[in-house]
C-alpha cells in the first residue's frame, strides 16, 4: 500500500518506512528498561526521520523514539507529516508484539498532525503491521485549533 501524499507526488511503501523504523532500533539507548523502540517519520515532502528511545539514569529525561524522531524533523524547519512507522519490543532482533506510541508520543503527534488522516502504524515486522489514523488513538484530542 501506498500512502497518499498530499497531492506532492511521492509515494513511499508502508515496508520502506517500516524497514526504517526497524533500522533506527538498532541505536536505541535503553540500559535501564531493556525495551527497544524505533521510529520512521514521513514527513509531506518524502523525507524519512528516523528515531530511537534515549533512556538516562535519572529517568525523567528519557525520550522516546516517536518523539525523538519528531524532533529531529521540527528542529530542521519540516512540519508537515503523512505517517509514523513504530516497532518496539525488548532489546534483541526478536520483534514479537505491537508498541503503541505512549500518551506524551500521541499528544505531540496531535500538535503537529492532522488527526484524520495522519497514519501511526505499529509494526512488527513488514508483513505484520496494525494501521491506525491518529484521532482513532487520541480521540477528542486537545490540540492548536482549541486555543485559536
Ligand atoms: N518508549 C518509546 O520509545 N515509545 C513509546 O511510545 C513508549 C515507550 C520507550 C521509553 C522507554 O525508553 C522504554 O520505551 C520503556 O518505556
């Protein structure tokens, strides 16, 4: 399937951008839960963010792999995003359960995305994958529009 990219022209396979997420993985920092997480953003104009949790030892600063990869794209000026592939599961090459974003990953998702037709796809692997529009994840959500 192919992702319907706001009239620009660029298609990317849903397997490419979770291929990606599987590679970003690979660099989580995660000595303290042993729960490996990476992420794969698309943004409107085809380019692929990629992202991994970074735990700390003092916890509180710890940043998941959604949100890192959000950064990385907000802080290089892009803002428009279609899609986020997400694999996560204890570190290890054995991907064997679905690894919702959590509520913080959600609601930054909700600032930056429009949340009927940005799509969050948790992964497994390429061929087993669960597809979800943001607004199905966070509903009645908070976001920009309620403090226009
Ligand atoms: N984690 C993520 O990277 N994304 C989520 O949406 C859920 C949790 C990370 C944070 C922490 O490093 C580890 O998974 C266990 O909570």
């Amino acid at each position: 399937m192919y992702f319907p990219i706001s009239g620009k022209g660029i298609n990317m396979d849903i397997k490419e951008l979770i291929n990606e997420a599987i590679e970003a993985r690979k660099f989580s920092y995660c000595p303290y839960s042993g729960f490996a997480v990476g992420a794969a953003l698309l943004s409107k104009d085809g380019k692929v963010f990629k992202g991994c949790n970074i735990e700390n030892a003092s916890f509180g600063p710890t940043n998941c792999a959604e949100r890192t990869a959000f950064f990385k794209a907000i802080s290089e000026g892009v803002m428009e995003f279609d899609a986020i592939a997400v694999v996560g599961a204890k570190a290890g090459d054995i991907i064997d359960g679905f690894a919702y974003p959590c509520g913080v990953c959600r609601q930054v998702m909700e600032e930056f995305c429009e949340p009927k037709s940005f799509k969050v796809i948790v992964a497994k692997s390429v061929d087993e994958y669960r597809e979800y529009n943001l607004v199905d994840l966070l509903p009645c959500g908070f976001g920009p529009k309620d403090l226009e």
